[in-house]
C-alpha cells in the first residue's frame, strides 16, 4: 500500500506525540497573519491599515524566526518554546487591545510586529526532530518524513485561513485572532512538552534521550570539542544553504505572484468565482503529489530529483503564458501544483545533509524566511505587472521565478552531489 511508509514512519516512538500537536499549532501560525488582516480591516473599514499591520507582521516574522532557531538550538526546544510562546501570546493579546482603543496605525503596526517576531517556528522544530529521529538507522526515511511536513503545512495553509474567513465573514474576526494564536500557544506547550524526542541543544541544555526511547543522540563533533562552534556557525551558511535560501526565495516570490495572478486572470475573463476552485483544484493536486512521491523510495539522487522538478515547473509556468480560459487554466496548475510538493520536501533533505545537527533548526528557518520574502516582494511585483500588462504580466513573473529555480538547481549539481562526508559536520 503506498501509506505503508507512512504508517511505519508514525509508528515509530515518540513520533506521533511531537507530530500531531505540531501539526495543530501550525494551523494557528499559518493563520495568524489572515486573522490579523480580518480583524485591523473589521475595525478601521480599511485595507490600508490592515495591509501596513499585517507587513509589519510579515517583516518581523521572517526576521525573528530564524534568531528564535538560533535560541532553540543552543538551549533546546522544551527550555525555549514556553517564554517565546507566552511572549507571542501578550503581544497579540497587546495587538488586540490597540485594535480595540482605536490606537493609530503607527501603533497599529508596532503592535503587528511584536506579534510577528515571536511566531514560533513549529514546522521547523517539528522537521528537525524528524532528522533527530530517524539520522541515527533511518534517514532513508527524512524524505518520507519531510513530505508527511510538507503535507501537514499544506493542510495548515488551507484549513486555518477558512476558518478565520468564515469567523471574519460571521463579524467575529477578533475570534478568528483569538482562535489563530490558542492553536498555536496550545500545539507548541504541547509540543515543548515531549522531551523525549526533542534534539539535543548545542550546550547540553536538555538531557539528551537515547536513540532507543525516540530521541537523538548528544552529537559527536568529528574535529574535537574545541573547534566544533567555528565549524557550526560556517555550515550554517555553506554554499549549499545559501542555494537552499536561493531556492526558497525563488519559489516564494511564485507563490506570491501565482495567488494574485489566478485571481487577475478569472477577473479578466469575467469568472471571478473561478478562482476558488482553480485554487482548489491545484491545492488538491499538490497534496495527492505529495502524498505519493513520499510514500516510496527514490532510487535517483536528490540533486537531480531537484533539477528535474524545477524543470517541470518552469514548463508548467510557460503554459500558463498560453491559457486562454479558466478551465484551461485549470488543467494547466494540475501541473504546476503537483510539481511543488517535491520541491518542499527536497528542500529540508538537501538542507539537512549540508549543514551540522546543531543549527539545523536555525537552517529552516532561514529557508522559510527566504521564502517569505519572496512573497512579500511578489506581493508588490505581481500588482505592478498586472497593472501594466494583464494577467499574463503576472504570469510572466511566477515564470521567471520558476525559471531561476532550474537555473540555480542546474548551477549547484555538482554542488549539492559532493560526497556527504565532504560537509563541515561530517
């Protein structure tokens, strides 16, 4: 059966009490920026406010999350997570409070921002416990588990903005804020709780588990305790992560322009309720691609598994040039959703053989900051194109945005093909 490596993958110990309330709390961190949206706009009546709050939000989040990673890998996830979710919590319960004082949008946007700084990063922790796990005898498995992420996250994006839609929609997007960080302060004390598997800090903060009962074991520098910090902090940022970084903020600024460019094009062709399903229909490709390429093993290396996926979507992104209708629109993200889901999983397993187990998590953050700010910055770009051109203006920049993924994927084969003994860990 294909779910037979997904269910052995839970199987394991300890697995399924990190994954689950991970997979919870992210529903609430990939909400809250939405719900902040609903709820700024509900009280002024503009989207103006909203959008300068929620920037705010956007900013700080993809410049603090990867300074929380550094936090949490030197003094580890159980010592961390609680004072940075209690410091999230205040500073939306502070952003709700402004909000309903009338405070001004300077103020507005100041408390966005102490919000977005603390987000806390469960799908990176969750990955890194994933490689905590299964680095020992198992990490033929790190594909299988980072797409069981990938699948997670895209469940997360889909499910929590409805919900704070249709709260927002009722008249309760204070609600739908409230909602968004009690998911995600309840998924990650949860989360915080299961010691067990939580991957051992630089220092030894955290007692570290044996292997045996789920955790990992306390890494072992391979050039002698002393030197083991210099070498750390340069496979932090080794070649092959700042093509990962590369990667991720080429795919983030596709993300961005592909939203507001389907949404374009079925307004041009007079469907305007097209978008929805066109939207769903390539959500629901990229969860069954997913799905499928995680749940068996993949005899081709992964750098060319990387060259061949970003080939398929920058030919996906071509024929969305040539569409002339939503229903051909539609049939052509079949493609290009299908082709995403790969990408968000050879991302994590490329990244982990590259760089040491002490900064890992720090490393995916880095990745879903790169990406964020691809698409803050498609956000902006892809409205200019469209203005300028239509529809297909903003096609042509998720074309080049796919364009420059195969490139970079082309340029670091050889890069990302180095033995892996050849890494600064290893």
């Amino acid at each position: 059966m294909p779910s037979a490596n997904y269910r052995s993958l839970l199987r394991t110990p300890g697995a399924v009490a990190f994954f689950l309330p991970a997979s919870l709390g992210r529903v609430g961190v990939a909400t809250t920026g939405l719900s902040i949206v609903w709820l700024v706009h509900g009280h002024t009546g503009t989207f103006a406010s909203a959008g300068l709050v929620s920037g705010g939000f956007a900013v700080a989040e993809a410049l603090g999350a990867p300074q929380l990673a550094r936090l949490v890998d030197r003094f580890g996830q159980t010592r961390v997570l609680p004072p940075a979710l209690l410091a999230h919590a205040l500073a939306v319960a502070l952003l709700l409070a402004l909000v309903a004082a009338d405070a001004p949008d300077p103020l507005l946007a100041l408390g966005g921002a102490l919000a977005g700084a603390g987000v806390p990063q469960l799908g990176a922790m969750s990955a890194a416990r994933w490689a905590a796990l299964l680095r020992t005898d198992r990490a033929a498995e790190l594909p299988t588990a980072f797409a069981l992420e990938s699948i997670a996250n895209a469940v997360a994006h889909l499910v929590g903005p409805m919900a704070v839609t249709a709260l927002a929609a009722a008249g309760h997007p204070a609600v739908g804020t409230v909602l968004a960080v009690s998911l995600a302060v309840a998924g990650g004390l949860v989360l915080a709780s299961r010691r067990a598997t939580a991957p051992t800090p630089q220092n030894g903060g955290d007692a570290a588990p044996t292997p045996q009962n789920g955790g990992d074991a306390a890494p072992t520098p391979r050039t002698g305790s002393a030197t083991a910090p210099a070498r750390v902090d340069r496979s932090l940022f080794s070649g092959a992560v700042f093509l990962m970084m590369g990667l991720n903020l080429a795919i983030g600024v596709y993300f961005g322009a592909m939203q507001v460019s389907v949404t374009a094009f079925v307004v041009e062709h007079g469907a305007p309720g097209a978008a929805t399903p066109v939207l769903a229909v390539s959500n629901g490709s990229g969860l069954l691609a997913g799905w499928l390429y995680g749940s068996r093993r993949w005899r081709t290396e992964p750098p060319v598994q990387l060259l061949t996926a970003t080939s398929a979507l920058t030919l996906g992104a071509l024929l969305l040039l040539t569409v002339g209708s939503p229903l051909g629109l539609g049939a052509v993200v079949v493609l290009t959703g299908a082709t995403i889901p790969p990408l968000l999983v050879l991302f994590p397993v490329l990244t982990e053989a590259a760089v040491h187990r002490s900064v890992l998590t720090q490393a995916f953050s880095w990745l879903g900051s790169a990406s964020a700010a691809g698409a803050a910055a498609a956000a902006a770009a892809s409205g200019w194109a469209i203005d300028s051109l239509g529809a297909r203006g903003g096609f042509a920049l998720t074309t080049a945005a796919a364009l420059a993924m195969t490139v970079q994927s082309l340029a670091g084969l050889r890069l990302l093909s180095a033995p892996k003994h050849s890494a600064p860990e290893r």
